[in-house]
C-alpha cells in the first residue's frame, strides 16, 4: 500500500450514504429497525424495505427468501454504525434495547461512545455518538487515535428522554467490514478510493476523508477468506461533495484498471472482495 498524496484523497464532506442487506424474513428485520433501532418506515414493497429518518434514507433491505447464512469464511459486514446527534439520542437507544433487545458490548472509543447489538438475521449493528471534534485524542502525525474503554451505561442511562425513534440528525457515521486481507484492502479504499488512514490497531484499519475517525473499518479478525456472498452485505453509498471528486475517483480507477459501472447518478464498484460501492455525488448538494 502507498501513501496517497493530498491531491488523491477524498475531499472533506465525503460520508456514507444508504446501507443495503440482503435479508431472509423482510417484515421480522423491518419491524426490528423500526422498534429497536429507531428508524421510521419511509417506503416499503413485498420485497423491500427502506428505512431513515425524516425522509432521509439510511437502510435498504432487500428480501431474498433463498438467500443461504452467510459462510463462515465469507467476508462482509461486521457491523452497520448509525450516529447519533446526543447523548439523550444514545440514552434512548441504549433504553429501547434493553427493553425490547439484547446489549451485545458497549465502548468509550476516545472519538465517540458505542453500543453494540446484533439484528435477528446476524448483521452486526453499532449506535454511537460523537464527542465534540476538538476533543478527539491527536496523534504527533495528525491522524486521528481510538481506543476501546469500559463505557459508563449508567450515565448513558440518565442521559434518556423516551424518545421511541432516534432523532433528525441521525445518519451512517460509518460501516465496518470483515476482509480478507489488509493489504488489498489498502490498496483499494486508500490508493484508489482516497480515504486516508486514520488508525491501525491488531488486524485491524480504520479509514476516513477529511480527518473524520473513520467512514470505513476493516479487520481480520475471524480469518475471513471468501468473496461476500448470502444473506448480510448487499452494497453501501459513499457520498462526495461534488462532481469534481467523483471525476477524481473515477480517474484513480481507471488509472489502476480497477473495473466499474456508470449509472446516470453513480459509480458502482466492488472491492477485492467483491463489495459492491456506490459512489455518487451527495444529494444533500444538488
């Protein structure tokens, strides 16, 4: 993996979009979304459900009735992280899972504090807030560091208001991924995306535009050696401020052969474990 000069980084203002997963029982992960994670129902079929806030969308699932578990070698999702605005709006969440769910870890990342849960069908879910920006810990080369602390959940508790639905303001801080390998990864998301590491810690890496946390993670953990497949990962969004990056992304691409597909709005790609990405200019600017 090479370092990536300033002129083939992501701009600041590139975040993720919407989050896709393919699902067995389509009503059961709705109602889930819905009930425990907080999420209002903004449109929905008899194979599809899309899920936000207010009328943003941030989650997509798409019913595949015949879709297998996914392998234990498969790489993907290791979990989907929504942010939210507060420390109320975390108060809520961490209320409305032991209510009606089940706390799988919580953690005071140094940036940011985190639960983490897992939905009906497997798929790894994070609900964080942020610290304030100028209070996240900075290494001497400027990049952003991140720990993993015991969370104190009695004062996340006190801090909640009741809210059955987690606030405007909500969005896909970032996703986490299984991968097969580091290396690729790298080579992928930094040489020839232009997200910029932000932090490596044992198996892991975590990167990002505009010196945010992280927008992606990726680890090794599980020993992960199969291309994305079954239920779980579908594809995810990454927005960029405007046409100017995605002409630079596409550019990056093409001078490493990396294959893609121009939609009328998007770039679709996949990653060297065939996660698909779409990239498309933010809707929030046009």
């Amino acid at each position: 993996m090479t370092t990536s000069s300033n002129s083939d980084v992501l701009s600041r203002g590139t975040r993720i979009g919407r989050t896709a997963l393919r699902v067995n029982d389509l009503d059961e992960l709705t109602r889930f979304y819905r009930t425990v994670v907080g999420l209002n129902v903004l449109d929905e079929s008899d194979t599809r459900s899309v899920l936000g806030v207010a009328d943003t969308p941030l989650l997509v699932l798409e019913e595949d009735a015949d879709a297998p578990t996914r392998h234990r070698s498969g790489t993907g999702l290791y979990h989907i992280a929504f942010r939210v605005p507060s420390r109320a709006a975390l108060g809520d969440a961490l209320a409305r899972i032991r209510d009606q769910w089940q706390l799988g870890g919580a953690s005071d990342h140094w940036v940011s504090e985190a639960l983490y849960l897992t939905d009906p069908e497997g798929n790894g879910i994070e609900i964080y807030r942020d610290y304030p920006r100028e209070e996240w810990p900075i290494a001497d080369d400027g990049t952003v560091r991140i720990s993993t602390e015991p969370l104190d959940l009695d004062s996340i508790e006190a801090a909640a208001t009741g809210d059955s639905q987690v606030p405007h303001g909500t969005d896909i801080g970032h996703v986490h991924l299984e991968v097969s390998s580091l290396d690729a990864f790298g080579d992928f998301y930094v040489d020839a995306l232009g997200f910029e590491v932000q932090t490596t810690v044992s198996a892991a890496s975590f990167v990002s535009a505009g010196g945010y946390h992280h927008h992606i993670g990726a680890n090794t953990w599980h020993h992960r050696t199969s291309p994305v497949s079954g239920r779980g990962l579908s594809w995810f969004e990454v927005f960029v401020p405007e046409r100017e990056s995605l002409d630079a992304v596409q550019e990056r691409l093409a001078a490493r052969e990396v294959p893609l597909t121009e939609t009328d709005d998007s770039l679709v790609v996949h990653d060297p474990d065939e996660i698909e990405i779409r990239i498309r200019v933010d809707p929030a600017n046009q």
